[in-house]
C-alpha cells in the first residue's frame, strides 16, 4: 500500500534510531550493571566493556556476607510490606465512605486528600524528624512504615476511590436486603470488589516503600534498622574498592521492584494512566 | 430509618478516621509546623525565639542558596520543556503501534519502578573518570576522557541529561491520552487525504493540549523539589554546582539549624506552587479531555 520512497525509508530509520536511544538509555545502565557484577575488579579497571572471562557468584557471596545484606533485605521486606498493608487498610476504609456514602463535607474531604500529592514531601523533612522522635519512633521500623503509608494516602484515595465509584449500587442494596449492615457491605461487598484498585494501589507504596532513601536516611541511624537501600549507599565507603561487590549488591536491591513490575506492570501502567483517561 | 441513619453516620466517622490521623500527622500538621518554625530562630534541641523573617533575609542572601534556587530553575526547565516534549514525540510514534511498541512502553518505564540509589550509584559507575562507560565509549570516537561530575562546569548537565532521557512516566500518561481520542476524527482527516504526519499537528497535538499543560506543570514541579538523584549522585557539590533547594534544606537539618531548614521548606513549597499557578494561568486549563493526574 505504502511506497517505499527513499524519504520514507529514512524517516523510518530515524524513528528507530530516536526510540532506540530511549532503550539504550533506560536498559544499557541496567544491562551494564547486571554484566559488571558477574566480572572481577581486576576485569573492571583494565576494560569497562566486557563479558567476564569466568563468571561467578564470587560477588555475590562477598556482597551477602560482609555488608549484612540479609538483615538489611528483611528490614526493607518488613518496612515495605507493613507499609502496604497499612495505606490499603486504611485508605480502602475511608474510600468506602468516600465513594459509597453521602455526607456533608465529602467532596472538600476528598480534594483536601489527593490534593496532598502537589505537596513536595521533602520539604517535612524537619517535622517528620521532629514528629518522629518526639514519639519515641526514632531508629524504628514501624516509623517507616507509618510514614510510607501516610505518604501514600493521596494517591491510594484516588485510584480506589475513583474504581469504587464504578462498583454498581445494586449490588449493595441486594446485600442490605440479604441483612448486611455497614461493615460487612465494606467487608463482603466493596472490598472484594475492588481488589484490582487496591492491587494497583499497593503496588505504587510497595515500589515507594522499597526504594525510598530519603525518609530512612533522616528517621533511621543504627545498622539494625538499617533499609536495603541505606545499605547500597554505605557499600562504597565501607569497602572503597570492591565496586564489583558493589554491583552484585545493587542488583540484589534491584530484583524485589523488578520482580513486582514483571508481574504487575499492566496495573501499573493502568493506575498511571487512571488520571490521565476519562472514565 | 432514621435510626440506621444516624448508625451510618457513626461508621462513617470510624471508617475515616485512621486516614484522618495519619493525614494530619504527616501532611496537615508538617505544613503547619514548617509554616511557624520558618519564623523562629531554632538551634538543635535548644530553645527558640520569634525571628520574623529573618531565616527568609538570611537564606536569599546567601549566594549558595540562590544557586540552589537557579539550579532547580533549570532542572524544572529541563524536565518540563525537553522531557515533556520528547516523552510526546515518543507516545506519537508509540501510537501508531508499531512493532513491539507495548514492549518498549514496558521498558521505557522500567527505570521508574529501580530505587533512585541504585540508578544513581550506576551512573555515577557510569561518569566514572576511570572505568565509566560513558568515557570509555566517548574515546571510542575520539573524544577525551572527563571527569564529569567532577567538574563544576560539566556535573549538573551530566545529571540532568540521564533524568530528562528517562521519559518514561509522561509518555505513558501521553500515550494513554492520544489513544482516547476519537477515532472518528482520523478517519475523516484520512478520507481529506491528509497523512500521519499533518494528522498529528491538527489532530492529536491540539486534542492533547491539556494534558500537555498537566505534564509539563507536574514536570516543572518535579524539578522545582528536585533532590535525590543530586544528592546521591554529586551531594549538591562540586563547588555548589548541583545543589539544589532540597540538598539546602538537608544541609541545614543536618547542622540542627532547623529554622532556616523550614525556611527553605517553606520557599520549596511556595515556589512549586508559583510555578504550577504560573502555568496554569499562561497555559491555560481549558481541557478537551484530560482531568487531574494522580
């Protein structure tokens, strides 16, 4: 049907070319990382490019044993997960009332909550501080937790919000008639329902959760509540030469958000595009 | 009935109450405690006296805070006009679906989802003087090697450049928006004859007019409170040269001189609301078919 001008032709190539740069620079990092953490310091200093002549775990094993490495994945896994749980928790109880119930002051309630996510988080960096050690919080998990859930809140409100709107109301009224009070609509009807927003919702704290550095930088200090993320920093200045162990480390703090996003990247994209589509 | 009403009521203020705790604990109350301790002189734990706006006179006075305000200037300039449009340029050829396209949506995005230490830990691998790729392929054609973040002149458009290649999350958003527009529009530009290219410009572009305005006044906004990737990458040196008003705030925080921290909080908040009214006043809001972004 189309001619295969030469103009053609090379409009086409360079279309290729200028989304092959976008690739190049959102995978070759990566790619390069994942490579250099099979190879050896030695390897590393004479040829930055380069497959490794002999690859091994050896990074891997060194990385695992001197950084703490397991201690620091568990307190990430605990942070991140209790974080999750916490933000669904709560914000698919206030959605519910939000989205399902009439009452006076709902829709300034509502705006006031997603209206939090113009709110340049970094700059409460001194009352988070404040906040957290005035209750005793400091150097605790459970302080990241609380502030990965908070922090979550506007963008938790409004996908499950905006999907529990779409719920049809018959529904409910045919649980209501079967003697279902106010809990277990929430409960048996709604909740279940919006599984697929609570999912994607989830996912957006559980990938904030996991990387953030910030926040466990300012409300952490001692190794023992010490984040992956804080750990990967520390690597360098702990052990000044050993940037293949460095690698090894990076790409183990890599897997969990490349695992989630292998698996959940279609609710990902949905949840980003949620605000950008009508409907 | 009247009785369930007033039932419902109750569970109602129960089902949001937690939000409403955690809400005020962490967005409402820090708000407010950065609005007042931007106004005292506060020295680590000691005691505090009123200083009006003696932390904003001190702050704008010091040169490298200015330099942290530039910086983030440039960083929401760079993000909101050079990502923006590129992340459009691409959700314009993605939409046209062409081979592997939802692959490549897939993993223009993949740097989003990796924690900002480990992106910023391989690209500073990746400037690295000795054994960076960076130089390494550059003297593959000729070029001479850099210390890029170590030179004041080179560090802050060597951060910048990877961040705004990173288009991922307003291409999505793009490409979402032109694949919602009607088709029947393309079809009666095809019938007039009018190819791909001239169906862009009077088509998809006017139609996404506003969720251009929303991308590119999230972008700037973005760059307006821009800190980790610096602070990690560069820790806002060499010389001051990549500082920005966060690495500032932090610095403050750090040596306990907390009133000025807020203050700079403050001037972080009020300047990336200037700068989304700004927009929103130039741009205009008038909206064919975006609504808000989460």
């Amino acid at each position: 049907m189309k001619q295969a001008t030469p103009v053609r032709a090379l409009l086409s190539i360079a279309t290729w070319l200028f989304l092959g740069l976008f690739l190049a620079v959102a995978l070759l990092p990566l790619l390069w990382l994942l490579v250099n953490s099979f190879r050896t310091n030695l390897e590393l200093q004479v040829a930055p490019f380069g497959f490794p002549a002999q690859p091994s775990l050896e990074n891997y094993r060194n990385a695992i044993s001197m950084a703490n490495l397991p201690l620091l994945f568990m307190n990430s896994v605990i942070t991140a997960v209790g974080a999750v749980v916490v933000n669904i928790a709560v914000c698919s109880m206030a959605a519910f009332a939000l989205a399902r119930e009439t009452f006076r002051g709902r829709t300034l309630f509502h705006t006031l909550l997603t209206a939090g996510i113009l709110v340049p988080i970094i700059s409460f960096m001194v009352p988070y501080f404040t906040l957290i050690s005035a209750t005793g919080l400091y150097d605790k998990l459970v302080a990241l937790t609380l502030v990965y859930s908070a922090v979550n809140i506007p963008v938790s409100i409004f996908l499950i919000v905006s999907f529990m709107g779409t719920i049809p109301k018959e529904l409910e009224e045919a649980a209501i008639i079967d003697g279902c009070g106010f809990i277990q609509r929430f409960t048996r009807v709604v909740f279940p329902l919006s599984r697929s927003s609570l999912v994607t919702a989830g996912t957006f704290c559980f990938i904030y959760a996991w990387n953030d550095f910030v926040m466990a930088m300012i409300l952490t200090s001692s190794v023992s509540s010490r984040t992956i993320q804080l750990g990967i920093r520390f690597f360098t200045s702990q052990f000044i030469t050993d940037y293949a162990g460095m690698f090894a480390a990076i790409v183990l703090s890599i897997i969990p958000s490349v695992l989630v996003y292998i698996f959940l990247h279609d609710k990902i994209i949905s949840g980003l595009t949620a605000g950008a589509v009508k409907g | 009935m009247k009785q369930r009403k007033r039932d419902n009521r109750l569970y109602i203020l129960m089902f949001l109450a937690p939000v409403t705790i955690l809400f005020c604990a962490f967005f409402l109350y820090p708000l407010v405690f950065t609005a007042w301790t931007s106004l005292l002189k506060w020295k680590g734990m000691g005691s505090t006296s009123f200083f009006g706006l003696g932390n904003y006179t001190k702050l704008l006075g010091d040169p490298t805070f200015r330099l942290a305000i530039k910086n983030n200037v440039v960083w929401a300039l760079g993000l909101g006009f050079i990502q923006v449009p590129l992340a459009a340029l691409v959700a314009l050829i993605l939409a046209r679906n062409p081979f592997g396209w939802r692959f490549l949506r897939t993993i223009y995005y993949l740097p989003n989802v990796i924690s900002g230490v480990a992106l910023a830990m391989v690209w500073v691998a990746m400037y690295n003087p000795q054994y960076g790729a960076i130089n390494a392929f550059l003297k593959m054609f000729g070029f001479e090697a850099r210390n890029w973040l170590g030179d004041p002149t080179t560090a802050l458009p060597a951060i910048l450049a990877q961040a705004v290649l990173y288009i991922g999350y307003f291409m999505i958003i793009l490409l979402a928006s032109i694949m919602n527009i009607s088709k029947e529009l393309y079809e009666a530009a095809e019938l007039e004859g009018a190819g791909p290219i001239l169906q862009d410009l009077y088509i998809t572009i006017p139609m996404l007019r506003g969720i251009l305005v929303t991308s590119i006044t999230l972008a700037m906004a973005y760059g307006m409170r821009h800190f980790e990737t610096s602070f990690l990458m560069t820790g806002g040196g060499p010389a001051y040269s990549t500082t920005t008003m966060g690495i500032a705030l932090y610095l403050k925080m750090d040596a306990l001189r907390f009133g000025e921290a807020s203050a700079a909080g403050m001037l972080l908040i009020v300047m990336g609301t200037i700068v989304i009214m700004l927009l929103r006043r130039f741009l205009g809001r008038e909206d064919p078919q975006s609504e808000r972004i989460s």
